[in-house]
C-alpha cells in the first residue's frame, strides 16, 4: 500500500471518528477535530507540505513511486 493510500483511508477514518462523537453528543470534541482536519489539509493546499504524508513516507513507498515502476 502507498503513501496516499493510506492518507485518504486515515482522513476518512478521523472523518468517520467525527460523525461518532457528533452522534454520542460530543460536539466540542467533534468540532476541534474537525478544525485540526481542515487546517491541515488547507496547509497542504497552499504550502504543497503535508505532514501526515511525510511521516509515512518513511515507511511506506510513494504512490507516484509505484505508477513509474508500472509504466517500465
């Protein structure tokens, strides 16, 4: 699996997380996930940084990496 993979599968996770606490009634909590959520995925917009992705990268291969191996 690959880096990018696996970034859509945690965001969806933590997305899924969110729904969770809105159901129980824990809308704060909810909210400053969802916050953190979108701060950092509008860093990653505008910067081109994304700090989940480099974390993983040192584990896993790139998804980009995988596509030029596929194309050879």
């Amino acid at each position: 699996m690959c880096v990018e993979k696996i970034q859509k599968i945690l965001l969806a996770s933590v997305l899924g997380i969110v729904l969770m606490l809105i159901g129980t009634g824990s809308l704060k909590l909810a909210l400053m996930l969802q916050v953190i959520v979108i701060i950092m995925l509008m860093m990653s917009a505008f910067s081109g940084f994304c700090f989940i992705t480099k974390i993983l990268s040192s584990e896993f291969p790139s998804c980009n990496d995988k596509d030029k191996e596929d194309k050879k």
